[in-house]
C-alpha cells in the first residue's frame, strides 16, 4: 500500500480507458465474435479464397507487430489480439478478388506506420486498418476496384467482375438484381465484410450489449447518413428509395460500428461522440456526392479521426472543486506543455 502522501498519477492521455474489470485481450475478442456473420457471410458468398485474403491480412498483421517490437526491443504485444483485429478489419475492407499478398502490404502500413511508429495500441490517431486501406487504394486502385461476383447472382450476370450497388446508385441507375432484400442478406458485390448490413447489424448490436462500444456513434453516423440522403435524392430516385439505397450499400455499416468507435481515435466526450458521428455521416454522403469514388466511409472516418482531438478539448468537462494543491500542479502541467510544444 502507497505512503498517504504519495501522489498516484493516471495518464488518460492515451486510448482506451476502461472502467471495468475486462482487458484489452477480451475486448479485442468481442471485437472477433462480432465480425464473424460478416465472415461467414463472405465466405458462402465469396468462396475460399476471400477467407485466404482473410488469414494472410490476419497472420501478416500480427507478424508486423512481433517483428517491430523485436526490432526494437519493447515488449511483446500480440497477445492483446489487437493487431488480428487490425489485420480482419482490413481484410473486410477489401475486395474478393484481392490477391493474398495485397494485404501483406497494408497491414505492413497500418501496424508499422500508422499503430506502432506512434508507440503502439491506444496512442495510434488515425485507425490502422482504415489507414492501410487507403494506402492500398492509392498505391494499386485497379486492383482495389476488381468486385468478384458473389455466389448468389453467378447466372443472373455474365462475367467474373460486376459494379457494385453503390457504384451503380451513383450511375443513376440500379440493376433489378439489386434490391433491398439482397443487399440487406448480403447477395451484392462489394468488399469482404462490406456485403450483408444484417451480419454486420448483429454484430454492432452485440458490441453494443457487450458495452464494448457506445451506441452514440454508430447511431449518429448511419442516422446522419439517413436524413441528408433523404432530404436530397438522386435524379430518377424517390427519397425514401434513395435513402435506403445509400444505408444498405457500400461500407456504412462496417465503418460506423467497427471502424468509427474505435477507442485510440474517437471522443471520449459524450456530445463529442455525437458531433463525431454526424460528422463521419456529413463527409461520407459529400465524398458519395462529389468525389471521384462512390464510397466515402474510409475517407470520411479518417478526416474526422484527426479531428477528434479538438471536439474533446471543446466538449472537455471543467472540474469543479479540489484542492489548491491539485488546481496548482494541474496548472503547471499545463503550462509545461505549453512550453514544450514551442
């Protein structure tokens, strides 16, 4: 037991914060449980060679980790099952027909750059899988725009390759073959994990049971994404239609429960968790709009992790009452980092 004078400081500075009595190792676990309808889904859809695209991200994710830390002599980290989380999040940002070795490079990106080069898991401000996929999008964007037929619409077209639903809205048209049904079950295009809003749905909602992530975000993102899409539709396109077209396509639910209400890089203020989400749904719906491809999430998710610093400082909570000595030191920690930010 500490001298009653000892003073005990707690550096919150650095995600996740836990009031629990779980571990980073069960969280990431929950985390797995919960993208497994997404991979099961992939896997009768997409056949074995998704599931291959799958392990090599997953077992070259958690080589990266071990190989830097051993490189640089820190201590061992894959036991907390966050670099396979890492490496299946990318993997189900990828397309099916995605050679084995693709992801080998971008969880080289994502864990390397992106997660350990800034001292590892929780001190990481952009998301790795997300940060992976869009170094893999700029450096071989063929590749990453290569949709594999799903098993479900294999003699309904012909070819191997077919644009994705999203791509398709964004044409101003939709093929009879894509309706609310098959992109709600999954029988669409579209990256690994991307295709069936109703795995991916009782995946967030078990994270969200788990208390694993909080229902702010992903709330905020998809209902965001729900109202400005139906306030404004696409040419030849009801509203409503619109709107349900644009939330049952694409990555929006794969983003707002797995990639958005990720701890290192979302608020940990309420109201800011709030503004985070609308803010992930503004961006996605304008990039959809008017940029150069019809999917926004990755984008979108990204901009405003780096902004998540500043909607914590303005929804920060001022505390009230302490001690002289408390305000006094607090002060002057603040005014130390003033200092060696100049």
């Amino acid at each position: 037991m500490s001298d009653k004078n000892e003073r005990i400081v707690l550096d919150v500075a650095y995600q996740p914060q836990v009031r629990t009595l779980t571990d980073t190792r069960r969280i990431m676990l929950d985390v797995i449980i919960a993208l497994l309808p997404a991979v099961v889904v992939a896997a009768i859809q997409f056949g074995f060679h998704a599931i291959v695209v799958i392990l090599s991200s997953i077992a070259s994710a958690v080589f990266w980790e071990w190989l830097y830390r051993k490189i640089f002599k820190k201590e061992a980290s894959i036991g907390d099952l966050s670099a396979v989380v890492t490496g299946l999040l990318l993997a189900l940002t990828l397309p099916p027909t995605a050679p084995w070795w693709l992801p080998v490079i971008g969880t080289l990106f994502g864990i390397t750059i992106v997660k350990q080069l800034y001292g590892g898991i929780g001190k990481n401000f952009l998301n790795p899988a997300l940060a992976g996929r869009a170094f893999l999008l700029s450096s071989y964007a063929i590749i990453m725009a290569n949709w594999g037929v799903p098993s479900g619409l294999k003699g309904v077209v012909d070819g191997t390759t077919m644009a994705t639903p999203l791509a398709s809205l964004y044409s101003w048209s939709m093929p009879a073959y894509f309706n609310y049904k098959t992109m709600f079950l999954g029988t669409i295009p579209g990256s690994i994990g991307e295709i069936s809003t109703l795995a991916l749905l009782i995946g967030g909602i078990y994270l969200i049971v788990r208390k694993v992530i909080s229902w702010r975000i992903p709330v905020a993102y998809i209902g965001t994404v729900a109202v400005v899409t139906f306030l404004f539709a696409g040419r030849g396109f009801g509203h409503f239609e619109w709107m349900m077209y644009n939330l049952l396509s694409g990555g929006l639910f794969l983003g707002a429960f797995f990639m958005a209400t990720d701890y290192a890089t979302s608020p940990v203020t309420l109201n800011g968790q709030l503004l985070y989400g609308c803010g992930c749904g503004l961006l996605t719906v304008l990039i959809r709009y008017f940029g150069g491809f019809p999917e926004g999430v990755s984008y979108a998710i990204l901009i405003m992790n780096l902004c998540t610093w500043a909607i914590d400082k303005a929804f920060h909570r001022h505390q009230f009452g302490g001690s002289k000595e408390d305000i006094a030191a607090e002060k002057a920690a603040k005014k130390a980092a003033k200092e060696a930010a100049k």
